[in-house]
C-alpha cells in the first residue's frame, strides 16, 4: 500500500507538498483507488517514502481529516 500511494503522489506533482498530499490522497479515496476503511501509511513512513518532512504529512493528514476524508483512529492509525 505504501508503494502505490507514494508512487501515485511522485507521479502527481514534482514536489510533494501537504496541499498536494492531501489532493493526492483524496483523489485516491474519491476515486475507490483507497478502499474504505483502508489503513494509510504512518507519517514517519509515507514522509520517509517521499523524501519530505514528517510535519508536511503531518499538515496534508489534518487538511484531510478536517474534510471529514480521512479519520484517526488513536493507536490504530488514519483511515
């Protein structure tokens, strides 16, 4: 999973930033490409993949669950 959502983002924009992230990740999910209730990568591990700051993760995560796309789920991670 993490390999087709980082490659998905790398394709997306040159320069993955939390706006582009979030606008990835999104498309994924409206899209039926992220199943729901399907489990996202950490922050450390999708940052990590990407070459980014885990704070723009971090950023694109909030933006996300802010819309209501994306929920945490306390030590079970963000679906």
């Amino acid at each position: 999973m993490l390999t087709e959502i980082s490659s998905r983002i790398l394709v997306e924009s040159d320069s993955p930033t939390a706006k582009a992230i979030a606008a990835s990740i999104g498309r994924m999910i409206t899209s039926g490409e992220l199943p729901v209730d399907a489990k996202l990568p950490t922050v450390r591990q999708l940052s990590h993949s990407l070459g980014v700051s885990p704070t723009t993760v971090s950023e694109a995560w909030q933006g996300l669950s802010a819309v209501g796309a994306i929920e945490t789920r306390g030590r079970n991670g963000m679906r």
